[in-house]
C-alpha cells in the first residue's frame, strides 16, 4: 500500500440471527475494519471473471496484520455498499515493508442487514 486511503472497510459474514423456531433472518456480522485502497480491474481480470460467469465490480488492497479476508466473507465499505468477496491473494510491499490483501469483489444485488457489534451503529 502507498499511504493513499481511499476509506474503510468492513469485513463481515453472513449469520442467522432469529431466535429459535423463527423464520431465518440473515444479517451481515462484522469480524474486522480495514483501511483500504481501490486498485484498478485489468483486462485479463475481467476476461476470466466473464469466463466463471462471474462480475468483477471493484478491487480493494488491505494491510492485514492476521489474515481475516477468506473468499465467501463479505465486504461492507464505509458508504453502506456491499460486496462479496469472489476472491482473495496475499503479497507482500518491499518498498514499504508491508503485508497486504488484495480482495475481488462483486457488488450485491440484494442488500443485508447489518447486525452492530460492541456499540456500533
């Protein structure tokens, strides 16, 4: 990462949350917050998301001090979209001594809630 922040991201998995004998209701539980930058989609990228019949929307590069980003999580930007996560791949920054994530991300059609944790709102 260069030290340029485009914002923060939420992490997050999908969880029932009813209670027992309820019908199900599914809500977006957060795990971790990350700063992160948007990079860009190359074509070769987008080719192969279109040959998985799958929809590249954005791309975004977290510092991750433990590996919490695993593919079938979910990402919530700070602006309220919600994205899953198609794909995840670690590397490492040597001109800033950094380890990063880079997360592939498919905008949802359907939005979650989103269930707050320790007093978030």
């Amino acid at each position: 990462m260069n030290g340029r922040h485009d914002g923060i991201v939420y992490l997050a998995e999908l969880k029932n949350t009813a209670d027992a004998g309820d019908m199900p209701h599914d809500r977006l539980q957060y795990i971790s917050r990350h700063w992160y930058e948007e990079r860009m989609i190359g074509l070769t990228r987008q080719y192969a998301a279109k040959g998985a019949r799958e929809r590249i929307d954005m791309i975004i590069r977290i510092r991750e001090f433990k590996p919490a980003a695993r593919i079938g999580l979910f990402a919530i930007l700070g602006n309220g979209d919600q994205f899953r996560i198609l794909n995840v791949s670690r590397g490492y920054d040597d001109e800033h001594g950094l380890k990063f994530t880079e997360l592939t991300l498919e905008r949802l059609d359907k939005l979650y809630d989103i269930q707050y944790n320790h007093g978030e709102s």
